[in-house]
C-alpha cells in the first residue's frame, strides 16, 4: 500500500495532524501512545504496518514537539 504524503504550512499544522492520528491509535487499541512506544523499543510489539506507522508518527510528533519547544524557549 502507498503512503500519502501531506505537507504542512507550518510545524504546528503538522504537529496537531499528528496528534490527531496518534489520538486515533490511541482508541482503537485502547494505549496511550508513550506507553505504546516503551513496549515497541523493548520489541514488545508486532511489525504489523499499522505498528510501524504509528511507532514512526510518534517519533515524528516527539521531534516536533521538542522543535517547537525549543523556539518557544528562544522567544520567551
């Protein structure tokens, strides 16, 4: 299956698209996505594609947050 690729105008767009779909994992598999994330990096969890996506959406998320963190940081 192809991946579509959706491009943002800016790092907070992305950021809330992100959460939205974590959200949506979050649900269906009844986990909070950290929680998720310590069971995938200890290999606790399958290498099925919806696993992978959402290890690799989290990691996204956590690198946007900590950007946006850190300009926040810098203007303040």
């Amino acid at each position: 299956m192809r991946k579509q690729i959706t491009e943002y105008t800016s790092p907070l767009d992305a950021l809330v698209a992100l959460a939205k779909q974590l959200y949506g994992y979050e649900i269906k598999y009844q986990t909070d996505s950290a929680d998720f994330f310590v069971q995938y990096q200890q290999g606790n969890t399958g290498d099925d594609e919806d696993t992978l996506d959402w290890a690799s959406s989290y990691r996204h998320y956590l690198a946007l947050r900590q950007e946006l963190e850190s300009k926040l940081r810098n203007v303040a």
